[in-house]
C-alpha cells in the first residue's frame, strides 16, 4: 500500500474506534417531559392515536 492510503486507513479507524468507545460510555442527562394539562389524547381503532389542542 501506500505511505499515503495508510496513513489514512489509520485515521479511518482511530475515528471508529473513538466513535464505538463513546457509543457505549456516553449517559446523555435525563431531562423530565412537561406536558400541558390542555393536552387531550383521542385514540380510535388499534393503530392510530390523535392528539387535539384545545
């Protein structure tokens, strides 16, 4: 191979490998879901759910 396409394999796979050891340590900060009491939610039949504002 050369000089050049190794090195950027190498920097492909750094890349990755930095990429897959955030994926598992990265814990995002849980934030609480308000949701106004005006919200009124309608289903009708088994698959679909609709969400009327007042």
């Amino acid at each position: 191979m050369k000089k050049k396409s190794l090195i950027e394999l190498f920097i492909y796979i750094i890349i990755v490998v930095v990429g897959i050891i955030l994926l598992f340590t990265f814990k995002p900060e849980k934030k609480p879901i308000e949701i106004p009491s005006d919200f009124k939610i309608v289903a009708r039949g088994d698959s679909s759910a609709f969400v009327y504002i007042k």
